[in-house]
C-alpha cells in the first residue's frame, strides 16, 4: 500500500526543480500502479496450485489457534505508520541490547526473519521501488534507458540494500514480539521451520518477487510512454 505513495514521495526530495511535464507525466504512471488488492489478487492466483490440501489445514490450524492470532495481531500493530516509526526508534534500542541481555532471543529473531524470507522480500520491494525511481529520474533528466540498463545500475547498490533490510529487519523483530514470551517464541519459530510454514514462504516470496517485477516495469513503462520517450 505504501509503495505508489512511496515513490511520488520520494521524488519530491530530489533536489533539483523537475519540469512540470515529468510531475504530469509521473501522475499518470503512478494511477494504478502498484495497486495492493491488484498485487494480492495477482499473489494469490500465482499460488493458487502450490500449496497441498495438508499445508493449507496445517497453516489454517496455526493461524487459527490462540498464539496464531496473537501473533498476527502484533504484527498487524506494528506495520501502521505508528508502529513503523516505534521500529526504527524503540527497535534499534531493544536490538542493542539483546547481544548481553538475550541472546537466545536475538537469535530466534535471527531464525524468525530467514524463515520469512525478510530480507528477501524486502530485497524485492527495494529494487523495485529503486527501478521505478532510476526511470523516473532519467525520464526527468531525458536520458531514458532500456529496463535491463536501468536494473544493472539499480543492482549495484544491492549489497548495501540488503544489509539495511537486514538490520531494519531485526529491528522490526525486536520491536514487533518484544512481548511475546520466549517460549512461544520458540514455538512461532518452529512453526515457521514446519513443511507447511516453510513451502508457503517460499511460494509467496516467489510470487511476490513476480508480481512486483511486472507492476515496476509496467510503472516504467507507463511513465516512458507519458514522457514521450515510448510507444503505448
């Protein structure tokens, strides 16, 4: 849902005045794009197959007992805006701390976010959203690029990306299941390491990696064809 938003905003902060035809021409690329029911409908169809009759019992069975819905609920609490915020500030001082005064919890969260595949996903969400960026600047600049230029220049940055996605990560851990008791901490882990929980990650990172990919190119592409730069 943040992610359209995320991009016209971040446009904004360029320092340099863009012409008033890339601010029409960006509106139109951004009307649509991106779009979260799209993207989840899009999810969901890609998954529709992938996951066995035993996987879905198993996943709505977690998801259904008391400390499935307890940890849904934390982490529904912590991705609005005020819990995103509460990440950053109250998440890196609890993350600092760990190392001394919990470090078997330190490495559940470590455990917790490779079997979400965070840094993946978010991995995904970055380069993306750095993809959209890199052509909405070189259509400003009037330089456009072919996609696969555009995703060579956004890749090089994937190092560093993926270690602040690391961090922000453990961070978001941290804060999120701060009060989740280390028992059942241990237990969402477990769960998470099941077939069930493991396939069903797996498959969504998967299908969300495509679904992003074809909304940035087609922001992109959107944005060329509104410049003048392409052929609708």
């Amino acid at each position: 849902m943040g992610i359209g938003p995320g991009i016209a905003a971040a446009t904004k902060s360029i320092p340099e005045p863009l012409p008033a035809n890339f601010q029409d021409a960006l509106s139109v690329a951004l009307e649509g794009a991106f779009d979260a029911v799209k993207m989840e409908t899009a999810i969901e169809s890609r998954m529709a197959d992938r996951l066995s009759a035993t996987d879905l019992s198993d996943l709505a069975a977690f998801y259904a007992s008391p400390l499935g819905k307890h940890v849904t609920a934390l982490e529904i609490q912590s991705s609005g805006p005020e819990g995103s915020q509460s990440k950053k500030t109250e998440g890196k001082q609890i993350l600092a701390e760990l190392p001394t005064k919990d470090p078997a919890r330190l490495e559940l969260y470590r455990k917790i976010i490779d079997y979400i595949s965070a840094v993946d996903t978010g991995e995904a969400i970055a380069l993306n959203m750095s993809y959209a960026m890199v052509t909405g600047m070189l259509g400003a600049a009037g330089k456009p690029l072919s996609d696969e230029q555009i995703m060579a220049l956004v890749r090089q940055q994937s190092v560093k990306i993926r270690q602040n996605i690391e961090q922000n990560a453990m961070q978001g851990s941290a804060y999120t299941y701060r009060d989740l008791s280390l028992g059942d901490l241990r237990l969402y882990s477990r769960f998470l390491a099941s077939p069930a929980g493991s396939r069903y990650y797996d498959q969504m990172l998967t299908a969300f990696g495509m679904v992003m990919t074809e909304e940035a190119r087609s922001f992109g592409h959107r944005l060329f064809v509104a410049l003048g730069y392409r052929k609708a």
